[in-house]
C-alpha cells in the first residue's frame, strides 16, 4: 500500500510539472532569427568596388579640381544625404571620394592635397596608407580635407574625406547644433574600410 501511495504522489508531482512545462515554456513564440538588412549600396570600377550608405549620393562625374583646371583628380563622390547636415552646422556639400592618379611615381596622401603637408604612413587592419590632412578657413566656414592613399596600389588610389562645416560661433545660441563629427568619420571609415582594390 506504501508503495502505491508513493508511485501515486510520484504521477501527481510528474504531471502537475509535464502540466507547467507545456503550459509556460510550450506555448512561447519559438525565437525568430534576427535578420540584419543591409542597407548599404555597391559600386563598382574596373580598378575597385565600395559599399556606401543607400542614402548618400553617388557621383560619378566627379573631379577633384582644386588643383585647377588641368590638373583634375577624376574619381567618384559620395555625398552625405540632407538629413544628415539639417539643424546642424554641416555643410550638405561633405563627401568621401574615391581617387586615382594613374601617373603617380610614389602614391602619398600629400600629392592628393593643395597645401603643402607632410605624409604619413599608418595601418589599419592590415592595409597600409599613406595619411595627409589640412584644414583652411575662409568667411566663416571649415574646410577640412583627409586623404587615405593606399600606399602601393596601381594606380595610386585614395580616399578623400571632405569635410565643409561653419563655424558653431558665427550662429545664434540654439539656432543650429553642432554637428556629430565622431558619427561622421565612423561613417567614412566604413567606407573606407568596404573598398576593395580589383
């Protein structure tokens, strides 16, 4: 009779937690795999290919021509949509481009860049530039310019960060934010990063 009553308690307790398993952990939603759209858009030359964001402007008439009119850079430019500039100091006009100078005899960030700056070599996750900025101002506004060659690429190829903003102190107090540069060049760099040589 003991054992009867224990093999009884035994079926009670397995049912009553066959009863909860079911009713708890059965009827939750399996999980749903998180998918990650990719909302990056590819172009591609005979000499690479990038990935940008879909909401840049792609173009690819695109000279660099501060070096005057014969001496034009042709590359391609990737605009940075409005929305991103609106409500700030921005200007709508920043880009990143991609460049060649097929007669390069050394392929430096300098020799991309009007002002006379000194190159220099760094690495990133395993690929070599040659890195080159300036910075001029004129009536109000900032003009900032960072070069990334890739060192021994052929032709000497670069990527050009372009950067036009006013500057912050020339508007009203709360007319105009200052814009987010760290989320900017993040958005470069991945650019950046996407190209790949062919």
């Amino acid at each position: 009779m003991k054992e009867i009553l224990i093999a009884l308690a035994l079926a009670a307790v397995l049912s009553v937690a066959g009863f909860y398993t079911w009713k708890v952990l059965g009827s939750r939603a399996p999980a749903v795999p998180q998918v990650v759209v990719d909302t990056r858009s590819s172009y591609a030359t005979s000499t690479y290919s990038v990935k940008y964001p879909s909401d840049f402007t792609l173009d690819m008439q695109y000279a660099y021509d501060r070096f005057g009119p014969k001496k034009l850079i042709n590359g391609t430019r990737f605009i940075i949509p409005g929305t991103m500039a609106t409500g700030t100091n921005l200007s709508g006009d920043t880009y990143l481009s991609v460049e060649q100078l097929p007669r390069a005899k050394r392929c430096t960030g300098d020799i991309y860049l009007q002002a006379n700056v000194t190159a220099r070599d760094i690495t990133e996750n395993g690929t070599e530039y040659s890195f080159a900025s300036s910075t001029g101002a004129a009536a109000g506004n900032v003009y900032e310019e960072q070069v990334y060659a890739l060192a021994t690429s052929s032709p000497c190829t670069a990527v050009r960060y372009y950067i036009h903003s006013a500057a912050i102190e020339n508007f009203p107090t709360g007319m105009v934010r200052e814009f987010d540069r760290g989320a900017l060049l993040t958005e470069f760099d991945k650019i950046r990063q996407s190209l790949v040589l062919q």
